[in-house]
C-alpha cells in the first residue's frame, strides 16, 4: 500500500494535521493510521472511502488503493473494465453501499439507476475497479445499448453469446437460448467473477445472464427501475450535490481561477447533472467561450440545451431518449407537468391539470418515475429535474401547443382558486371573498391543515396568479391575489404579496373593473406599510378611497381610510391617526363590521400610546380584546396589550400579557406574533437589567426568521434603541 500511504501522508502534512486528529476523524486508532502510511497494513474499504471523502480526494485515493492492491490476471483472465473516470466527485454514500455489497462472499446484485447523465456509468467503473481484487476469475463489461441514439438495444440472444465468447472462447456456442443458458451456468460454476451490464433498458435483457454462480457480483446501470430485479440492492443516483458539482467543473476545467459565484452559477443553470457539468467544462478548458458567455448561454431559454452538448455528447439527445420511449398519454402528463408553475407539484394539482381521477394520475406518475423523469418527494409531491422541464417545454415533440396549455392551466385555476377560498375562509374567518366559487369538498378540516397547506403550496399559486392573466383569465388573477392577501400579511411574505398585486392591478384596470381596482390598490397598500414604505402605501389607500367614494361603496371607502390613518401613525403623526381610525370605529360599529372594529381598535390603543394616553390606550386595547372572536384577532389583541403595558411601565402586566401571547402564538403556528411577543419580552428583562434573559429571548425571535420591519414593530424599534 506504498502509494496510497504515501498520498495519505501527504495530504495530512500538507493540512497540518496530526495523526490523532486524522484518526479520530476517520474512526480509527492513530496507530492503524500510522501502519497504513508507512504501507505495513492493508486499510479494508470503509477506511479508504472515508479517508478519499475527508481530504476531498475526489477518487484519487480510491484509485490508488485499488492499484496499491493489483489487478493483475493470469492469461486468459478477462479484465474488462475501462480506465477509471479521471475526475470523479462525490458520490461517496453511493461508492460505500455498492463496494460494501460487491465484497460480500455471496453478493447481491448492485442495480444503479438514475436520470439520463447522472454518471451511473462513471460509478459502476470505480466500484468494479475498487472491488475488481476481490474477483480473481476476472470482471467483464457489457453495454447493452438500451438508450443508445440509433440502436434498438442488444437483445438477450445477443447479450447470451457476447459473453459466452468472452467466458467460453473455446467453446462452441450452442444455437437455441436454453442451451446457452446452460452452458453459461456451467462454465461459471465455482468461479467468482464480476460482470457490469451498462445501459440496461430493462430486466428482461439480462434476465438469463444473470450467474446462478452465488459467488459472482453483477452491477447493473439503468435510466430505469428495474424493479423486476426484486432481490437486488438498487441504489439511486441522484444529481450532485451543488458543492461537488462546482467541484467537478473546476476539475475538469482546469480553471481554479474562475470566482466561486460564476462556478455556482454556471453548475445551477447545469441542473447540477454530471453530464452537463462536464460538457460546459471542457467548452471552457477548450477556450473558445469566457465564463460569462457560458452564464449568458446557460441562462437562455433558446441557447441553453447548445451550450449542453459537444461533437459526441449532447444532454438534450441524452433525455429526449428517455423521453421519446414513453407512452403517449405518459408523454401528455410530463408536458403538463413541464407548464405546472412553481416546482413542487401536488398529486391534487397535477390531477386537476391533467382532467384525470387521482388513481390514472398517480398510475401515470409512478412510470414518470419509474422512467427518473420526475421524482416522488416527501409528502408525495412531484418534482420535475430543472433541464427535464426545460426540454420539454421547449421540444416541439413534447410540448403543448398553446390552447392545451390554456386548458391545462385553466383546469388547474378552477380547482385552486376554490381551494385557496376555503384555505383563506379557515385561517382568517370572517375575512370578506369576493365572488368565489366554492370548494365541492374541500379538503381541510381546521385551519391548521388550511395554513400547512397554504406554506406548502404559496409558491405555485403566486406563480398561477400571474399566469392566469397571460392565458386570458384575469378574474381569477385578481381572485387568487386577494385570496392570498391574509396569509402572506400573517406570514410577511412580503415580495410574492406585492408581485401578485400589481399583477392583479394591471388585470383589473386593463379590464376596467374600478371596484377590484380599488380593492387590490388597498390590499397593495398594507404590503407597501408592511415594507416601510409609507408614501406608497398612501397612495395605494388614498386611490382606493376615492375609488370607492366614487363608486359609492361606504365599506372599501372606510376600510381605505382607516389604512391611511395607519400609514399615518407609521409616519410619527399619532393625533391625525387617531382621529381617522376613530371616524372609522363609529362607521364599523354602525354597520355590525365587528371584526374591522377590533382591527381599528388596536390602531387606536397604539396611537394612544404614541401620544402618552396610558390610560386611554388600555381600554382601547382591552376593548379589541374582548371584542375578539377567533384565536387570531384575540392574539393580536393580546399582543397589543403587551405592547401599551409595557410603554406605560406596568412591566408585570406586560410580562404577563407577552407570555400568553407567545403562547397563543404557539398553538396558532403565528411565527410572526411569536417573534414580536419574545422581543417584547426581551425588552422587559433588559429594562430590569436581566441582560442574559433579554438575549435569550431576542435570540429565539431572531431564529424563527421572521422578516419584521421596526417601522411597524413598535417592539423590534424599542429593542433598537436598548441595544445602541
């Protein structure tokens, strides 16, 4: 072991590491560590995996223990294996599960699948290469061509006399398959080789060449689940991670010097596939293109697949294959997989853009599957690989023409603007809805399930909101926007709050429906105070009441009043806030509008405080609390009361106000209000001088990574000022 101890050294020196602290990183004695450097020991595999991965090796320490241990043959001994891939990256828990099978007395069979360009090939080379010492009667590669452009694939006839020739050169093969069945069995009696079968389209290709020898190891590769080989270890090859993706490119690039953000881009718009990764490499180490014509290239719809593909290798030709095997109506579900928005799907959505039952759609799903074009997530979300989903929507053979991607995305809006109706109605009851279709059955039970939900799927409905618009449904663009407006306030998503908005703004006026125009322009509006940007947030209320003064509508002109009023207390005028937010009581007191009267009421406690009305603004705010009516309003209620106690110095009060609202926060899953009430807390212990427990409590707000702005958070401000 003269080379690899030698490397090993090596690398520990060059760290500055001492043989105890390489030792116990590896899980093993200093001793053994030293044995092996000097070549008096031989490591077993596990060490040599864990020593490649901990001095980031990249295989080079796998490929000199494997040489270190010889893989000389006798004549005759077939050694079939090619060159081990120069540059191989990562895929460590891969390599270990695969050798550690392969070196067992009887092996199972090793099936190692994954998208087309994820390097099964690669990794199958270095296992039989890292276990080939173990096989003494020889290893021998057979590519069986099953996604081979231009090949139909070998057959199992062919496959039965290509290795025949190879394990029986002397004898003749018979003519009829169970003959040479027979022969095969018979001639690999007692001898322990290992076969890789590369490129395998499906089991039935290899099924009779598989050793009834207990002795011999077989690694199969497959863009396939071949799940007809039940008794074997299959192990799924998966993209890289974007670290050892970066990797590889600076390898095979041999361009160090190219930034890290420029690599990560590069190797993100690669999708991370191995494949890709080298291609654009080599481009690069060729010099014909810069590191920013390669990002230019990459992040163009029209050129990205161009940039992807070299005089042999092309990514696009690689997937279309995979692509081009599947069934029409597994084809139709992948297309419309490809125009889904956002990038986790729900089986549910995926159901509704298909018009098909759950049952068809989950049948269909499991071959995508099957096929690694889409993977099943946790939860059993569907998920398309970036460069799938680009393809595909790009191939003339496998997109949807227009008016089937309208329909698609039509079927999907009338199953999610109800749902998110029935979502929004669950986790703020009360709330007005304009013109909603509701729910046939919904599938929430209690607001919980209503907020999961909507955490989970935000992201696509934000997308499907603009989408709506572009394929000429805008009533449902300005529906899902203001369905969305009471979640993404709760959990200060403040960016896809504005985006949909204005999306929905411009739906509404081009279509000159004034009453939604005002109604999203006061929506708009809260997202701008929540942002801090107050002159805006005027002009959005300030255009929706007289919008609505205009139409006649007494409600939206209130509610838009009473939103000024509070862009007035943000900007430091506490009398002029209070005066419009008590016009705007009496109206909702008026009209039964109790909800909005809680809501203004808490306006009112804080302009109160602002103004040094301690008195005042506890009854207001004690007014709010007992006025609350659903476990939302009596937290903010709470929370309110904390706030005006501890501005008037009854520190107890507002201790004890705080907790319940953190509480409160808890059982409602409200990060926001959780995070507000634990620095106001913080607040009440620094003031008493207890510095630990206030930076406990700021620390603690602080890892929920909740975006608050001190402009609104009356507590985050006064945490500002005690920690300057």
């Amino acid at each position: 072991m003269h080379a690899f101890g030698t490397d090993l050294r090596r690398r520990r020196t060059e760290k500055g590491l001492c043989l105890e602290v390489v030792a116990e990183a590896l899980g093993y004695c200093a001793s053994t560590l030293s044995r092996v450097e000097r070549g008096q020991m031989r490591p077993q595999h596990k060490f040599v995996l864990e020593a490649d991965k901990y001095f980031q090796a990249n295989g080079a320490l796998l490929g000199l223990a494997q040489t270190d241990a010889g893989c000389s043959r006798p004549a005759g001994v077939p050694c079939g294996l090619p060159d081990k891939p120069r540059h191989f990256v990562g895929r460590y828990r891969e390599l270990a599960d695969a050798v550690s099978t392969l070196l067992e007395p009887r092996p199972e069979i090793v099936v190692v699948g994954g998208i087309a360009g994820a390097g099964k090939t690669a990794l199958a080379v270095v296992v039989g290469m890292t276990v080939m010492h173990t096989y003494p009667d020889g290893c021998l590669m057979l590519d069986f061509q099953g996604y081979t452009m231009g090949s139909p694939g070998l057959t199992e006839a062919e496959g039965l006399e290509r290795v025949l020739r190879v394990v029986a050169p002397d004898t003749d093969i018979p003519p009829d398959r169970d003959s040479r069945i027979t022969l095969l069995r018979t001639v690999l009696t007692g001898r322990r080789m290992l076969f890789v079968f590369d490129n395998v389209r499906s089991a039935s290709q290899i099924r009779s060449l598989l050793p009834a020898e207990p002795k011999c190891g077989v690694v199969v590769t497959s863009r396939t689940r071949l799940n007809a080989l039940d008794e074997a270890r299959h192990i799924d090859l998966g993209v890289l991670q974007e670290d050892e993706a970066a990797d590889l490119f600076q390898l095979v690039s041999g361009h160090e010097a190219v930034p890290d953000p420029e690599v990560q881009d590069i190797v993100t718009s690669c999708g991370c596939l191995p494949l890709a990764v080298r291609i654009v490499a080599a481009r690069f180490r060729a010099g014909g293109v810069t590191s920013e014509e390669l990002r230019a290239q990459l992040s163009s719809e029209t050129s990205r697949f161009a940039a992807l593909e070299d005089e042999e290798r092309s990514v696009a030709g690689a997937l279309s294959l995979s692509c081009a095997r599947l069934r029409p109506e597994e084809q139709r579900l992948l297309a419309q997989l490809a125009v889904h928005p956002g990038g986790r799907a729900d089986v549910a959505f995926v159901s509704a853009m298909a018009g098909l039952d759950r049952l068809k759609t989950v049948c269909l799903l499991d071959r995508l599957h099957q096929a690694y074009l889409v993977e099943r997530r946790s939860g059993g979300d569907v998920e398309l690989h970036d460069l799938v989903r680009a393809l595909v929507s790009g191939h003339k053979l496998f997109r949807l023409d227009e008016t089937d991607r309208g329909a698609a995305l039509g079927r999907l809006l009338d199953y999610a603007v109800p749902m998110t109706g029935a979502a929004d109605a669950l986790i703020e009851p009360g709330r007005f809805q304009s013109d909603v279709p509701r729910c046939d059955g919904t599938e929430f039970t209690d607001s919980g399930q209503a907020l999961t939900w909507l955490r989970k799927r935000w992201p696509a409905l934000a997308s499907l909101c603009e989408l709506a618009d572009e394929i000429g449904r805008p009533r449902d663009c300005w529906r899902l926007a203001h369905l969305l407006r009471a979640f993404f306030s709760r959990e200060k998503l403040l960016e896809p709050w504005i985006r949909t908005h204005q999306r929905a703004l411009a739906a509404a006026e081009r279509e000159d429906e004034n009453r939604v125009v005002a109604m999203i322009e006061n929506n708009l509006g809260m997202a701008y105070q929540e942002r801090g940007d107050l002159p805006e947030a005027a002009r959005s209320h300030g255009r929706a009441a007289q919008l609505f003064a205009a139409l006649g509508g007494e409600h939206g002109e209130t509610d838009s009043r009473a939103s000024l009023a509070w862009v007035q207390l943000y900007r430091g005028k506490p009398a002029e806030a209070l005066a419009g937010l008590s016009k705007a009581v009496e109206v909702y007191r008026r009209t039964g509008r109790s909800r909005n009267e809680v809501i203004t009421l808490r306006g009112m406690a804080l302009a109160a405080t602002s103004l040094n009305r301690a008195f005042e603004a506890l009854e207001y705010a004690r007014q709010a609390h007992e006025l609350a009516s659903s476990p939302r309003e009596v937290l903010l209620a709470v929370n309110c009361l904390g706030w005006v106690c501890y501005r008037a110095a009854i520190h107890g009060d507002a201790r004890t106000w705080y907790d319940k609202a953190a509480e409160l926060a808890r059982e409602e899953n409200e990060l926001a209000e959780l995070a507000r009430s634990l620095v106001g807390l913080g607040n009440i212990a620094a003031e008493q001088g207890e510095l630990g427990v206030a930076g406990e409590r700021w620390a603690a707000a602080d890892q929920l990574l909740v975006q608050l702005n001190p402009v609104i958070v009356g507590e985050l401000a006064a945490r500002r000022r005690l920690c300057s």
